[in-house]
C-alpha cells in the first residue's frame, strides 16, 4: 500500500468513483494515520443512504525527511 499524504486528500473527493477505488483510498489513509475515528451521521433505512464522517490525525513523520 503507498503512503498516504495530506495532498491526497483532494483525492478523495474525485467523482465519479467506484467503490472499490475509495475503499483502497480511504484504506491507504486509514493505515497511515496515527489517530482515527469514525462517526455515523446519517442512516436512512427506506432508502440505504448513510454519511459518516472520518476526523484523524495522518503520520507526517516520514514526510519530513522528503522534503530535506
């Protein structure tokens, strides 16, 4: 999996996307984070559509040393 960066965030918003691309995106900046949580915010059971909402804190460690 590659390294998720802040300026991949942007990212995440492209549509149209398939599911199975925003799971690997959403996976890559999971795993590169130091912090996560999740929220449900919506749940709509008549029609199947939901929001939830994900705040973390992304490891930059690495990132430092790139930029020297």
């Amino acid at each position: 999996m590659s390294r998720f960066k802040l300026s991949d965030l942007p990212s995440l918003e492209k549509s149209p996307t398939s599911p199975i691309a925003l799971r690997n995106k959403i996976g890559e900046m999971l795993v590169n984070s130091t912090r996560a949580v999740a929220k449900t915010e919506v749940i709509n059971p008549e029609t199947g559509e939901y929001r939830v909402v994900l705040q973390g804190i992304l490891d930059q460690e690495e990132d430092r040393f790139e930029d020297r």
